[in-house]
C-alpha cells in the first residue's frame, strides 16, 4: 500500500487503492452527499421517475433546441431549432461533417451546457426547470457519458475508473467493487481490471469508458464520436459492443 497525499487535506495518507481522498475526508464526502440524497434526493426522483417501468414513451425530447455562441461581435448559431423525439431503448445515430453541432446537441442533451432556447426534456421533465443539485442527480443516475478521447482518469486504475460515479450514488464499496467487476467483464476486459489507462490499448480504454457510462444503470448512453481515435476494426468492435448493450439491456444509446 502507498503513502500519498491526499489532494483534499493535504495529509500523508496509506490509500487502500480505492479513491484518491484519505479516509477520513472519504467519509466527511460520504457524509455530505447522504445528507444531500436525504434533504434532496426525494425530489429529484420524484421529478425523474425512477422506476425501471415507466410509461414515458420519448425518453428524451427536445423543442425549438437553438444555441449560439457569442465570438466577440459574432454569433455562431450552432443549433436552429432542432426538435427530436427519442423513443426509450432506441439505437440512435447522430451523422453530420465536423462543425455542424452534434457535440453541441450532445452537451444540451446530457445537461452539460444550456441552450440559448427551447426546452429538452429527459423522460419528461424540462432540464431547465432542475437546479444544480437535481441535474447532477440526474447526470449521475440518468445518463452515462462516453467521449472521443476516453476521458477516463490516468492516475486510476480500470476499476476505480468505473467504480467513480458510484462513488457518488452513495453505492457501498463492497456492492462498488462487485459490479465493477462485472461491468468490466462484461465489455471484455475481466483480466484487466488492474490496469491504468497507459497500461491499456485505445479500444481497451473506450471499453473502460463503456463500463464506466454503464456504472449506475443510466437510462441513456450519449457517446460524442465513440469511435474517433479508434482504428476501424477497434472502432467497429466498441459499436458492435453499445449494440449489444443496447439489445441486451434495452438502455437507450444516442
Ligand atoms: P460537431 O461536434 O458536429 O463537430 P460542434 O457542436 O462542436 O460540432 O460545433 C458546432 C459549431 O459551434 C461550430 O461552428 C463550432 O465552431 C461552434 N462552437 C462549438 N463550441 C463552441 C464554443 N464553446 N464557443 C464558440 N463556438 C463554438
Ligand atoms: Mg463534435
């Protein structure tokens, strides 16, 4: 076991190799996001519905989407006034040449930026309408992220890459470590759950981020370019794999 530092409180720690933080800021965190999932989480449920039957035909809508980016005295309007109805378990692809704003979309669809105007709504309930705590929430449980480049934490291993945002849906840390495991052997990579990110291939750190997206049973997958930094032959397993995850578990994959 290694000493380090922890990045919160400074103090030299012995890490168990699980999160970065030392215990005992570990557990002042544990005991924050409890205190915050009691006062707040009721609500934010209330609002999502998270029930596994829902009867929500459109699992993501969005109407009159527009976004313009301010450049000074210029405007780029990177989205006109798109409206999209998604069905539940959909297998969506999103085509278009480089600049013509499917990131965008991507960022207003997964809460990470907000439009200019228009509404997007996530199983019904209108983004724009939660605050800050119901919309991590919802970016928490709701929807997992996967990224051209990966994204996923150097300094951490494949394991504690994907056992993160359990972290912070309050998961114990035996229930962490056991569907870590299973997530990981599940996009093939049961032998590897030790790894760091440089230890692992391009194709191999993408299945990382799969496993990752997949950590909390989200909704929804939004994947920006998957295959980008792939070669063809890796880019095309890592789709048959999100087609599989979509057949098998019916999570709808954009
Ligand atoms: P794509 O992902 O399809 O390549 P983007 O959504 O990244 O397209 O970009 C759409 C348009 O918006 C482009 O013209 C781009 O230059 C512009 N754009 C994207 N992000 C920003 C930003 N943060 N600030 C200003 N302009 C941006
Ligand atoms: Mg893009």
């Amino acid at each position: 076991m290694a000493l380090v530092k922890c990045p919160k409180c400074d103090d030299q720690e012995e890490t168990t190799g699980l999160v970065t933080v030392c215990p005992k800021c570990r557990a002042d965190l544990t005991q924050v996001m409890d205190q915050i999932g009691r006062t707040r989480k009721t609500r934010a449920a209330d609002l999502v519905k998270d029930d596994s039957v829902t009867t929500h035909e459109f699992i993501v809508r969005t109407k009159g989407l527009i976004k313009e980016y301010k450049m000074g005295d210029q405007i780029v309007r990177a989205l006109r006034g798109v409206d999209l109805d998604i069905r539940r378990g959909e297998y969506l692809s999103i085509m278009g040449p480089s600049g013509s704003g499917k990131s965008t979309l991507f960022n207003m669809v997964g809460g990470l930026d907000k439009p200019s105007s228009g509404t997007c709504f996530i199983e019904e309930v209108d983004m724009a309408q939660l605050d800050a705590f119901e919309l991590a929430w919802l970016r928490c449980r709701k929807i997992g992220y996967i990224f051209q480049t990966f994204n996923i934490i150097p300094v951490m291993t494949a394991l504690e890459n994907v056992t993160l945002p359990m972290i912070f849906a309050g998961m114990s840390s035996d229930e962490m470590m056991d569907r870590g495991r299973t997530l990981l052997e599940l996009v093939g990579l049961g032998d590897r759950l030790h790894h760091k990110p440089l230890e692992l291939s391009g194709g191999q750190q993408q299945r990382v981020a799969v496993a990752r997206a997949l950590a909390n049973s989200p909704a929804i997958i939004l994947a920006d370019e998957p295959t980008g930094n792939l070669d063809l032959q890796t880019g095309k397993e890592i789709i048959d794999l999100l087609k599989e995850l979509n057949v098998e578990s019916g999570v709808t994959i954009i």
